[in-house]
C-alpha cells in the first residue's frame, strides 16, 4: 500500500517537475506562458479523470486502493487547476482586477473555466472527514459536482484551443463514459461483471493449487 501512495504522489508531481525542467532549460516553445497555461491545465484534467475513474476501477476489478488515493488525486486536480488560473490571472494579465475582470466575464472559455474552477475549490475545501460529518447527506451531493466540473473543463479546454479539438473532445469521451458508469443499471451491470472476473480468478487459484504434487 505505501508503495501504491508513493506512486501516486510521484505520478502526480512528474507534469509539475518536467515543467519546472524545461524552464530551466529555456524549452517552453516561443510562447512560454501559453505552454505553462495549457500544460498545467492539461495536468488538472488528467488527475481529475484519474479521481473520476476512481469507483469505476474499484468496481470492476475490485481494485480497492483505487478509493482510497480519489482524494488526492482530486487535490492534485485541483493543485494544477489553481496554478493554470494563477498564471492566467498573474503572467496574462498582471493581477489586474479590472482586466481579469474583463476576460472572465468576456471570454467564454474563461468564464466556463472560472465556473469548474469554484467547484474544485468548494469540493477540495469540504474533502476532510470534518466536513463530510457537517455536510452530511448533502456532502456526496456537493461532490457529484464532480462530472460537471470535468464537463466544464472540457468544454473550457475544446473553447480554448479553437481548432484542433481532438484532444479535448477525446477527454471529454473519457469523461462522458465515467459519467454513464455511475447510472444505477450500469453500476449493477459492472458489478457483475466484477464477481464473474473475481470467480475466474478464484477458479484459477484453486486449479493451479490443484496441479501442484
């Protein structure tokens, strides 16, 4: 298990370190605050798919670390989601508060952003156990924001880069097929799925027990 958490850290701080690496080596194409912006971005969607998948994983191979690391990988989500609004408001516009201002409320892609980004910030804020004993029932109804804040920030990603929109858009499929695994009659189906992988793999055991002299 601590190998798993290691992992996981590491896996989380690799986008950041490389980043980091190819400031120091001056490599962030001709536009360096466009690559810091689009890369922490990208780090954000990608740990937040990764929270997402989270239940789908667990419930299909039974796989149960995969629960226990979706609040850091969420936190994670978030970590890179306020660096990208940082450099956003820091390096493009100064900390202008009438410009930033102006570009949020503007530009569509950064009003869509701006909204995933209040719903990362409300669901890590209230992650602890303290504010899911507070919160009660309306704590998993607060972090099933979750998928929306995954669609906004597709659509925030698709707005963004205008053109090529095959990346954003296979995100979004991502994040479209973990949003309909968590409908009832699919959660039932890939439940069952999970017991029949579970009985093959006991049926395995057993033979291969049985094979041994």
């Amino acid at each position: 298990m601590k190998k798993i958490q290691i992992l996981v850290h590491v896996g989380a701080l690799i986008p950041l370190a490389w980043l980091l690496w190819d400031y120091l080596r001056d490599d962030l194409t001709a536009n360096p605050i466009q690559a810091i912006t689009l890369r922490t971005g990208k780090a954000a969607l990608i740990l937040l798919i990764l929270a997402l998948a989270a239940t789908p994983v667990n419930t299909v191979f039974g796989f149960r670390p995969a629960i226990k690391y979706r609040r850091t990988l969420g936190l994670y989500a978030f970590f890179y989601a306020s660096l990208h609004f940082l450099i956003f408001i820091g390096l493009d516009y100064g900390f202008n508060l009438k410009l930033i201002y102006g570009a949020i409320f503007e530009k569509r892609y950064a009003l869509i952003g701006f909204a995933a980004g209040i719903i990362l910030f409300a669901l890590a804020i209230t992650s602890t156990q303290g504010w899911k004993r507070r919160l009660r029932k309306n704590w998993k109804r607060l972090h099933r924001l979750v998928y929306l804040a995954g669609i906004l920030v597709v659509v925030h990603y698709v707005w963004l880069v205008k053109s090529d929109i095959r990346v954003p858009l296979a995100y979004g499929a991502v994040v479209i097929l973990l949003l309909i695994a968590r409908l009832p009659e699919v959660r039932k189906f890939l439940t069952r799925v999970q017991g029949r992988l579970s009985s093959v793999r006991i049926q395995k055991k057993i033979s291969q027990h049985d094979s041994y002299p």
